[in-house]
C-alpha cells in the first residue's frame, strides 16, 4: 500500500486544478499582455482568477499580487515592508522563532543593512503568547510577520489578537499563511491582516503559484525587475495555467472546508490517539489550535531520517523535524524553539494528511510505525542505555 502523509510538503493536485491548468497550456496560451484575441482570454482568465481568490479571501482583487509561490510573497511582503520602515525611520521587526526559512533568512538580510529583529519565543504549546508581542512592540516597530500555520507543527497562531493588537499599535502585520488557507478559515479583513502570503500548491493547485495580498494604501516593492506585470508589482509574464488552476483548487478547497476539516481532524485524531500509546513518545504543539491534518510527534531514542527510511520502504511518504533537505543533520529549528533537547527533536515525524487520505491508509500508519519505532530502538545503543537505566528517560 502506497500512503502519501506529506502534504504539508506538498499536495497532489485536484482533477479540476490540473484540467483547467493543462488547458491553459493547451489551448489559450497567449501572454495576457498582447492585445490580439488570444491574448486578451488569457487577460480575461487572470482577472476571473484575481476576482474568485478575492472573493475568497475577502479582500479586493487589486491587493492580490500574483508570485511564484509562498517563498516569493515572503521575501515581497518583508522587504517592502522593509522600504517603509526605511522612510519612516523605523527600523524594527518583529517575528518569531518558528517561521519558515523564507521569512527568517530575508529577516537575516535586512539585519545585515541595519534592522533590529525581535524573534518572540514560541511556548512548548507552539503557540506565541499575544501579551509577549505586545510589550516586544516599541515607537520603531514597522512590521509584525508571524505565520498563520506552522508547517512542522501545524500550531495555529492567535491570528485574529495578533491583527486586533497590530492595528491598534498602527504596526504591518504580515503573516505566512501558506498552510493555513485553504484548510482553515481566513479572512484578511475580518483578521485585521496587511499582508498575507499563499502558495497554491498546498492546496491541491499547481506548484509555482502563489500571491501576496497587500491591503491597499501599502505600497508593494518589486523584487523582480522588469515589465509593468501586476500593477508595476511583479514583473514577468504571468504563469496564467498555474495561477488559473490555483484559482480552481482554491475555490473548491473553500467550497469543501467544512466537510474537508472535520473527516481530515477524524483521520488525524484516530492517528494521534493510536500513536501517543507507543511508550516514550510525545506529541508536539497543542492538540487543540492545529491544523486539521497535522501530526508531529518525537520518538526517544531513535533518529527521523531511519525512520523515514523505513516508512518508505512499508509505502508510507512522511517527513522528519531534521533538515535533511540541506544536507545537515541539524534538527529542525522549529523543535528545538519549543524547548525540545537536540536528541529528541532528532527522533521525530510529521505525518501530514489531506482529504485524499483514506481510512485504510491510517489503519496501515497506525500497523508500520510502532514495528519501525521498536525495530529502530532495538538496534539503538541510546535506547539500551535507556532501557537499562544508564541514562534517564527524556519524555
Ligand atoms: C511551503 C511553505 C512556504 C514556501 O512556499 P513555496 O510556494 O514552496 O515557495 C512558505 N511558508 C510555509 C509555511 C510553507 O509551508
């Protein structure tokens, strides 16, 4: 059986997000800028695109800038928020721990050209504390970023606090939301969010689509030079097939959510409840403000990536907390930023399930990881130590 429980790294697309993708690659191909027929329909697919994401965001289809993804809105969002510090003379941001690295390494740039970065802690809960930011925020702040969702954790932030708070304090607040739309409830206005940041294939849609809604009256910095694509905001030709089908995945996604959330959380709470019950494991992040889909959990005495490994060779797709991406062995950033010791936070998985996922499918989770986890502390030397009362159990 083959489990793919990695959709917080990304999704397979809809049957309508693709069809309507591979159309506009098909058929009308034309460059939304040419003023011939062909042209103009892809013009005309781009503002139906603008306007149903809109919609659904409750925003106005001119804050919507389109990208290439989560990443891109990011590094757009901060460093235009950035260009306005720089005007007013305020050169403070405020972030957290446990961002995702877009956020933290464009952070790292404008430290590098003079801004003050505060990064609040994140609780063992994974939820950032709303009377933390409150006194972290000084005359100078200029931006506030703080994710909607985390991808590891799937914690979701006290967004609407953070916004009410922000608009108070007359300080941006920008948020990643890339995990958070499509799966949970978010409207820009209702939440007091500036700036936001989405990425299409988290969704169901294609990859290398996103966008960045800006509330108007911020004015946006383009990051990429070139023609006067998206309002002088964005140059480059418009990848109208992915943004069109992010258009399709995104309003079905909020067609569905409901029923999406509640058989998804079903789905998770069955794996979450079998799991715990493994001896010397811990879920990570509160159980109750997460993400419908989300599981993260620590397994003492072994390591993420055998344990991937493994799940792989019993058909199960799943991440670890390690950064095995970059090649390091380093545990994730956003473990050890909930306190977690380097050797637990190196045990860890992050099972993430999407409404593609099936019942069966968890009841096969549910039979390989116990057999991995005990075949992996049978071959450990910690785990005997452990075992055999020379070091002391962690969790
Ligand atoms: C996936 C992800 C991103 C990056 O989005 P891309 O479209 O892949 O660039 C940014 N932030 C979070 C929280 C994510 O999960």
């Amino acid at each position: 059986m083959q489990v793919y429980a990695d959709n917080a790294a990304t999704t397979k697309m809809s049957k309508k997000s693709f069809e309507t993708t591979v159309s506009y690659m098909e058929n009308e191909y034309g460059n939304p800028s040419s003023l011939y027929t062909i042209g103009q329909k892809a013009q005309e697919a781009l503002v139906s695109a603008r306007e149903s994401i809109a919609g659904n965001l409750g925003c106005e289809p001119r804050e919507i800038t389109f990208t290439s993804g989560g990443s891109e809105a990011d590094n757009q969002a901060i460093v235009s928020a950035a260009e306005i510090g720089i005007k007013k003379g305020k050169k403070h941001i405020i972030s957290t721990e446990f961002e995702h690295h877009a956020v933290l390494h464009t952070l790292d740039k404008l430290k590098k050209r003079g801004f003050e970065i505060t990064l609040l802690p994140v609780h063992s809960d994974g939820l950032v504390r709303v009377g933390e930011l409150s006194k972290a925020i000084r005359p100078d702040t200029v931006l506030v970023t703080i994710m909607f969702a985390n991808n590891e954790i799937g914690t979701l932030q006290p967004i609407a606090e953070i916004g009410k708070l922000c608009k108070e304090k007359g300080v941006i607040f920008h948020t990643d939301a890339v995990q958070a739309v499509g799966h949970v409830k978010v409207n820009v206005k209702e939440l007091n969010i500036d700036m936001l940041s989405m990425s299409a294939h988290k969704f169901h849609g294609p990859k290398g689509a996103g966008l960045l809604y800006a509330r108007k009256g911020i004015l946006l910095s383009s990051i990429i030079e070139g023609g006067a694509q998206e309002r002088g905001k964005r140059a480059g030709t418009e990848n109208v097939p992915a943004i069109v089908g992010m258009a399709a995945a995104f309003t079905e996604s909020c067609e569905n959510m409901d029923a999406n959330y509640q058989y998804v959380k079903g789905l998770r709470d069955i794996l979450i409840d079998e799991l715990s019950k493994i001896p010397h494991s811990k879920i990570n992040g509160s159980v109750e403000k997460r993400l419908p889909g989300n599981v993260n959990i620590c397994f003492e005495g072994i390591e993420g990536e055998s344990l991937l490994l493994l799940l792989d060779d019993k058909g199960v797709s799943a991440s670890s907390g390690s950064a095995c991406t970059s090649g390091s062995l380093d545990p994730s950033h956003v473990l050890l930023a909930l306190g977690l010791p380097h050797e637990i936070a190196h045990g860890s998985l992050r099972l993430s399930l999407s409404e593609y996922n099936t019942e069966e499918e968890v009841k096969h989770i549910i039979k390989v990881v116990p057999e991995v986890v005990e075949y992996l502390r049978s071959m450990s030397p910690v785990w005997k130590d452990l075992k055999e009362g020379r070091k002391e159990y962690v969790i």
